[in-house]
C-alpha cells in the first residue's frame, strides 16, 4: 500500500510539473488571480510545490526499499 501512496505522490507532481510548465494562466485563473501580475509567483510557487511533492514520493520508495532490505523481503 505505500507503493501506491509514493506512485500517486510521483505522479501527482509529475502532472503539476508538467500542466504549470504547459500554460501557467490556466492555474492562475483558475486561483482567481491576474493573468498579468501574478503569473510568474503562481508559477514559481507551483513547481516548488511539484518539487516537494516530487521528492516525498521518492522518499516514500527508497524508504519502502529499506524496510525490505531490513526484513530480508524483495
């Protein structure tokens, strides 16, 4: 079960990645905020959170891949 939970993490901020580096107004609008002002914050502050969503399922692997070292299981 924690497979799924670290794929879901990995894809979810694949997908944020990936939709803020596509067309970062979308999210914008969609926050309710000017297009013009506050597009590059909107997109800063996206991939960030992409990045950290990115890292704690990676984490989430390598952690599961250790407790299975541990207990002697592949």
């Amino acid at each position: 079960m924690k497979k799924l939970g670290s794929a879901c993490l990995v894809a979810a901020g694949a997908a944020l990645a990936a939709a803020t580096l596509y067309d970062a107004s979308v999210l914008t609008r969609a926050l309710g905020l000017a297009v013009e002002g506050s597009e590059a914050a909107v997109t800063l502050a996206s991939l960030s959170l992409s990045a950290i969503v990115l890292l704690l399922g990676v984490l989430g692997f390598r952690k599961q891949r250790l407790e299975n070292a541990l207990r002697g299981t592949g």
